[in-house]
C-alpha cells in the first residue's frame, strides 16, 4: 500500500531534529575573552555574528527546523537560563558558539567541546574559563549550589547529565571538525571531552564550538572578517545539515512495521528526548506508583541529593539505599530530595547523614508549594 509506506517513511516529530538551539557565548557586561586587543571587538560579538549567520542558513534551507536564539542581541543572558530556553524547547540540538583564547599568541586551531569527566589540563583551562562567567552573575552561590568556577574539584564532583546524549553530540561535533578543516582549512584541534555548566544543564545533545583563538592574530584577523565569519557559519550549517539528515534517515530505517502510536502528552514540562541507541541505557519507569510529586502547601527544610535530566524510579536502589526519596522539577531537572522538618538543625544533621551514606554534595534546601526558595525566605517564614 503506497500511502502506508509513504506515511512510515515520515520521520517521527519526536525522532528527528525539528528545533535547533543557538547559543552566542558571553553577551552585555560579559565580553568574553577580549583577544589581541587590536579590535574594538571582542569574543561575545564574533560569536553572535556567526550564531545569527548559522541560525539564517538553517531557517533558508530547512522549513520544518525551528531556531532558537539564546540571545539575538548584545544582552547579558546567564548560563542557567540558556539551558532553560534550550530545555523549555525541548530542542533536538544546542550549539554553543565560542572563541578561544590562550597565553601564548602562536597557539591556533578550532575545537568542539562535548560535556564530559575525561577531561586533561588543557580541557580544564578551557573549562574554567567558559565557566567563570558564573562570577558576574548575582548569587552565584545560591544558583550553582556551590559550585566554584576556579576550582578544579567542582567540575569533578559534578555528575554527568549528558552522558544519555553523549553519542550524539560527539557525532556532530566531529562533522563540525571536519567541516572546519575540509572545508574552511582551520586547524583542527579535534573534539574534546570537558566539563562545561552551560551543555551540562541542556537535556539535549550538545556542542560547545571554540571557533578559533582571538589571541593568534592571524585566526583573529579572520574571525572578524565577514568571510571568515560566513565560512565559519556555512561550516556549522553543512555539519547540522548532514547530522539531521542522518539522524532522520537513521529513524526512517528502523521505523516499526506498524504505524506508530499517537502517544499521549506527558504532564511534565521536559521529556528527556533519548535516541533509540540509549533506550536501554536510561528507561523511563512504566510503573507510576513509585513516582510522587513533592507534596505541596509547605515551607520546609528538606536535604537535596542529586539532580538529573531524567526521572529516576523512586527505589532505595536507585539512591545508595536511602528510602522515602522525592523529587521536585526545576529548570526542566529533576532535583531529588529526602527528609522534612520545619527546624534547620535536624536538616543539617540530616545533610550530615547522607554525606555519610555517600551523597558527598548533599545539601539543605528549602521548599514552599514544591519550590525551592532560599533558607533564608524560608527561615522568616517558618518564624
Ligand atoms: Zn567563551
């Protein structure tokens, strides 16, 4: 039946790379690195240009993609909240747009940056410094949980929501690479494995791109170039073009006999989008009754344990052992929580507790109506 084949060769709207996100780097009060200094400009506008170029070349070519901006303008936007527009939109892609900077100005080349633990030194300075613009932002503190941009140990003690995406995103970082060197002839400085907070909070595949080094003034030169910066753009849109149409053709080939199910929408706000390749990997559980929302109507103190991009079934198991763990929603994460007092010291002998049990980041928290506030709002309100 020619209308049935028809229909089962149409990639599933869940399967396929329908919204894209782009994301400039730095932004407002946070220039990024500022280069050789030879240019008024600096990494933030390099990397919207050619954030905006990419985004127009994928808008031209594919009428079924939607793009969307992190920021389109010269604004301040914070890492969180990037993460947030991406995972709100329950986008299929995230690309970070970025330029390098380094001490000695010899050092040249482009990189793709995927979220990862295995990272070397060099991984680490590239880390820490996409990362500290955490500083500039107001509570830091509060928003990262402690997380300490300058300090090695906090990229370690971080756990890995990217790893369900992980083939993905090194998938297409690599097509960026080699589009990079092929195609544009930069140095190509390969695809790298680090701990970066901004894909790190994306439930999506995810590539941070560190189009060259603002401090080589020969890569410099072109990178503020409208050449290079359309080459580097065009580079961008034939790497997503290939990635799409392999990650389409891919589903096409595997679609099931039979018409595929019209599946109900689910109630929560993000359903982590896993490939078919990591279905077995990271399930979503089938069976509801272990799955309880925070209960609401209260201020308390409660010990958070981790967080993750995707639903975990409520069992000892799944929590070191520990019972009577909840979770509340986010940012389009899953925060996990266990214990409720009204009195700050049983929740820090609590905290305690479960450092011992092996949550070594274990945390207080307070909750009012399933949403965190700060100890603070909560300790006036519990008076
Ligand atoms: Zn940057």
């Amino acid at each position: 039946m020619l209308t049935g084949i028809t229909a089962y060769a149409q990639p599933s709207q869940k399967e396929g790379v329908h919204t894209v996100v782009i994301d400039a780097g730095h932004g407002g009060h946070d220039p990024g690195n500022l280069g050789t200094r030879r240019y008024k400009t600096t990494e933030k506008d390099i990397a919207l240009l050619v954030a905006l170029k990419v985004g127009g070349y994928i808008q031209e070519n594919f009428k079924d993609v939607t793009v969307i901006y992190t920021r389109s303008t010269d604004v301040f936007v914070d890492l969180q909240e990037r993460a947030k527009i991406a995972n709100r939109a329950e986008a299929d892609l995230f690309i970070s747009i970025h330029c390098d900077a380094f001490t000695k100005s010899s050092v040249s080349g482009a990189t793709s940056l995927v979220m990862g633990q295995n990272h070397d030194d060099d991984n680490l300075r590239v880390a820490m410094r996409e990362n500290s613009v955490i500083y500039l932002e107001e509570n830091y503190e509060e928003k990262y949980e402690g997380f300490d941009p300058n300090n090695p140990s906090s990229y370690i003690a971080f756990s890995v929501y990217q790893g369900a995406f992980m083939l993905q995103s090194v998938t297409f970082a690599q097509k960026v690479q080699d589009q990079f060197r092929t195609r544009v002839g930069r140095k190509d400085r390969g695809v790298k494995q680090q701990p970066l907070m901004v894909t790190k909070m994306a439930v999506m595949p995810s590539v941070l791109i560190e189009l060259g080094f603002l401090t080589n003034p020969t890569e410099e030169d072109f990178l503020n170039s409208e050449k290079g910066q359309s080459y580097m753009a065009s580079a961008i849109y034939r790497a997503f073009k290939e990635y799409k149409e392999e990650r389409e053709q891919f589903h096409l080939e595997i679609a099931p006999a039979t018409p595929p199910v019209q599946t109900k929408p689910t109630p929560t706000p993000v359903q982590p989008k896993i490939g078919t390749e990591n279905k077995s990997v990271e399930k979503t559980p089938s069976s509801e009754p272990t799955i309880k929302q925070v209960d609401t109507k209260e201020v308390y103190y409660c010990v958070q344990l981790a967080t993750s991009g995707i639903k975990k079934e409520l069992i000892p198991q799944n929590f070191k052992g520990v019972e009577g763990v909840r979770f509340y929603e986010d940012g389009g994460l899953y925060k996990y929580i266990v214990g409720q007092t009204t009195n700050l010291k049983t929740a820090e002998a609590l905290k305690m507790k479960m450092k011992d049990a092996g949550f070594k980041d274990a945390f207080v928290v307070a909750l009012a109506d399933g949403n965190r506030i700060s100890i603070s709002e909560a300790s006036k309100l519990l008076e």
